[in-house]
C-alpha cells in the first residue's frame, strides 16, 4: 500500500484492474468518490467507483483498499456488490472536477483542471492534495496550449462548496470535525424532514457513528426512512451490539428484512447478540474485539491497536485465541493488556506475555456481576466466552454505562447539551434553507 505521504494522480487510476485478496479480478475503477468542503479545506477521498461483470458500478471504501500500486488495486474482506448511487454530498472527480475551470487565487487568472492527486494521511486515510492545471480555458479537444502547473488545493477556488444554498451538504460540511455524539446533538434539534435529509447524505460509516448516539426513537424514525439496501449497509457499519440492539427495538418481520439484506457475515455476529438476554454479557458484548494468535509479535499488537477505527476500551487490551481469529473463535488463551504491551520489546511473542489469571465471564452472566467485574478489577473491557472456552466478544464499560443508565438518558442528555452547539446547529439549518 502506497504509505502515508505518497501521492497518486487519479487520472492514472482511470481503468485500472480491481483484485480481491484471492488475486480474483473483481472489476475495473471507472472513478473516485470525493466529500467536498467548505473553507477549501481539502476533500476527502470516501472510496472508488468500480464497475464490475454487466457493467455494473459498485463502491468500494477507500477503508478496503490494501495496496494501490502497481497499475492495480488490491481490496481485503466482502465486496458489497450493491449498485452505486451517488448521493448529494459527494462528487465524482473525473466525471465532475476534471476540465472544469477554476481560478487560481494568487493571480486571479483563470486555469483548467487537467488532473487531480490524493494523498495519504498520517491517520491512514485519502484526501485530495494537488491539482494539475493548465493556465487558461481549454477547449473540448485540449487543443490549447499554456503553461502547465501544480498546485496545492488550497491555492486555487472555484471547487469548494458554497457557503449558501447548498442544503444538507452544506450543514454536513460545516459540522465535519464534530464529534458522532456532538452531530446526534445537532440532529437530533433538526425537523423530521431535516434530519432525513441531513441522514440521506451522510455516508454510511458516518451515519452509523451517529446512530449509536441517538435516542431509540430517533434511531428507529431515521433507518425507517432510507431505502432498505441503504439502511442494511448502516447496520453492517454499525458496532454489531449497537446493531443488535436497534434491530431488536423494530418490528420482528422489519428487522428479519433487514437482517436477509446484510452481508451474511455481519448478520451473522448481530444474529448470534439477539439470541441472548439484554442484559447478560452475551447481550451487551461486541463480537469485534481484537484478537490475535499467541505467535503475533508486540509489535504487531500495537499496530492493530494503533487503528484508528478502535475505540478506546476495545484497544485497551488484546485477547489471545487459538484460530480462528473471527469470533467464535477457537481456544481462548488469555489477554495482554495495552500498558503491558509498551513495556516488552516489539519482538517478543504476545503468547509468552498473556495474563490467564483472571476467569473471562460466561456469555449468561448478569448486569449487576459484569459492573462489579469490571469495578473490582479495575478494569475498561472483559472477554466472554463460552463453555468450550470460544471467546465470544468482550463486554466494555460504555456498554455497561449505556445500559446502568436510565433509558431516557440520551434524550435528557441531547436536551440538557451544549446550548452554544444547539444554536450554531439552528443556524446552520437557517443558512441550509429551512
């Protein structure tokens, strides 16, 4: 994978095969997903537009994406082969940025985008970086001749939303750097129609985030108002017990809907949280925590607790099993907690450093005996597994929080927050045309 830094001209992945981790060819990328934003702040890269077998065009996170090199894309985990619709707030760089006219802002002077370049961050994701122009208006058949530059996105205008009268994009764009429990906040003070709108061009990861901090009715108002394909790509993107636990609030033929719509895998893991009792272990556990085989080295555990996509209590320790890795996994060995972890050297085997002395808890074991586990031994997650030592998931404090709490509290939660943020979302909603 190109590392962090390294910078790829989209026009060179025009056409350019597609491979699943079997080195299958999966398809060809046909163009690349943009957010825009205001402040001409640079875009981020979402994902690709690749066209597959009867020329139908699917989307492909740029979180799936595992090496861009080499004249190819390779892809890790399923495929969602669901046709790609584009939705209002992002932009298809070859099809919507390229040959448009733009002005470069220290000259004034008019310029032609003849190509765009995204970079990889530090954090591991895309954003957009360069822009390739040729000084002047072009004609259809780029026959004129310029001066050709490289320029920074910043230093060009002409791309970035408007501040005014973009609608939902725009509310999206502002609120870009808000936190997912912030937006619910914002979301939440939103009409119905405004909320449907602002839920309708989030993309799906985002959007799941969100979800998992709204009240239930909320929860339920937005999933029931997208198109069911859409709404089961939100539950996939949704922690399998947040998923779990939205499903279980619908009606029983909605959700089983829902459920036969998801990939098999992730129905699978929210399917096996339904089976068990709200408030046991088996009912609150998420089933990804990080698991790894007892011959991973510590530097390979911290890399994966370095991922940017863990939240906090689940990468405060790592839990060793015999595979397979996804869960149910097979024998459970013990956990290596992440403090441990930066005091051995980054070759030393994470199976030589496990800690068995503490007894996991069963997947039936009640509420009030998770808290205490937790309380007594200081601890922010804890593993479940089952009575053939198959670790299940893990049981993290927010769950139990969420759950100890009553259940109106993030309802009370949204209506006692931030005032300042709840006027500068009734602005926003103003400024977005309400």
């Amino acid at each position: 994978m190109a590392g962090p830094g390294s910078r790829v001209f989209i026009s060179h992945l025009a056409g350019i095969s597609v491979f699943d981790p079997n080195g299958d060819q999966v398809g060809r990328v046909r163009d690349v997903v943009v957010s825009l934003r205001i402040g001409g702040r640079p875009p981020r890269v979402l994902g690709l537009v690749v066209e597959v077998v009867g020329r139908r065009r699917i989307f492909l996170p740029m979180t799936r994406v595992t090496s861009l090199e080499s004249g190819q894309v390779i892809t890790t985990g399923v495929i969602n082969m669901r046709r790609f619709e584009q939705r209002p707030s992002e932009t298809l760089v070859l099809a919507e940025l390229l040959d448009r006219t733009v002005t470069r802002t220290k000259t004034t002077e008019d310029v032609t985008v003849l190509d765009i370049a995204m970079v990889q961050t530090r954090v591991r994701e895309w954003e957009i970086s360069k822009v390739f122009v040729q000084v002047g208006k072009v004609g259809r058949l780029r026959k004129a001749k310029g001066e050709t530059l490289t320029l920074d996105w910043s230093a060009v205008t002409g791309f970035a939303l408007a501040e005014e009268g973009q609608g939902a994009a725009n509310l999206l764009a502002t609120f870009e750097q808000l936190r997912p429990a912030d937006l619910a906040n914002v979301m939440h003070h939103l009409s119905p129609k405004r909320r449907a709108e602002v839920a309708a061009a989030l993309d799906d990861d985002r959007l799941a985030d969100v979800l998992e901090e709204l009240p239930e009715d909320d929860q339920i108002e937005i999933i029931g108002k997208l198109k069911e394909e859409r709404a089961a790509d939100v539950l996939e993107a949704m922690d399998p017990d947040d998923a779990a636990d939205l499903l279980s609030d619908l009606p029983e033929a909605d959700a089983e809907r829902l459920l036969l719509l998801m990939e098999p895998e992730d129905a699978a893991s929210v399917r096996r949280l339904l089976s068990y009792e709200e408030d046991t272990a088996g009912g609150l556990m998420t089933t990804e925590p990080i698991v790894l085989e007892p011959d991973a080295t510590v530097a390979e555990a911290l890399a994966r607790v370095r991922i940017a996509d863990n939240k906090p209590a689940l990468a405060a320790q790592i839990y060793v099993c015999r595979p397979p890795n996804e869960t149910p996994t097979g024998k459970y060995l013990g956990t290596v907690h992440f403090q441990r972890l930066l005091r051995e050297p980054p070759y030393i085997l994470v199976g030589s450093i496990v800690d068995d002395d503490l007894d996991p808890l069963p997947p039936d074991t009640p509420l009030p005996l998770i808290t205490s586990y937790l309380a007594t031994y200081n601890m922010v997650a804890a593993p479940v597994v089952d009575e053939a030592d198959h670790l299940l998931g893990a049981v993290t404090v927010d769950d139990v929080l969420d759950h100890l709490l009553p259940e109106d509290w993030r309802e009370s939660s949204l209506h006692g927050g931030d005032a300042a943020a709840m006027d500068h979302g009734h602005e926003s909603e103003e400024a977005g045309g309400r």
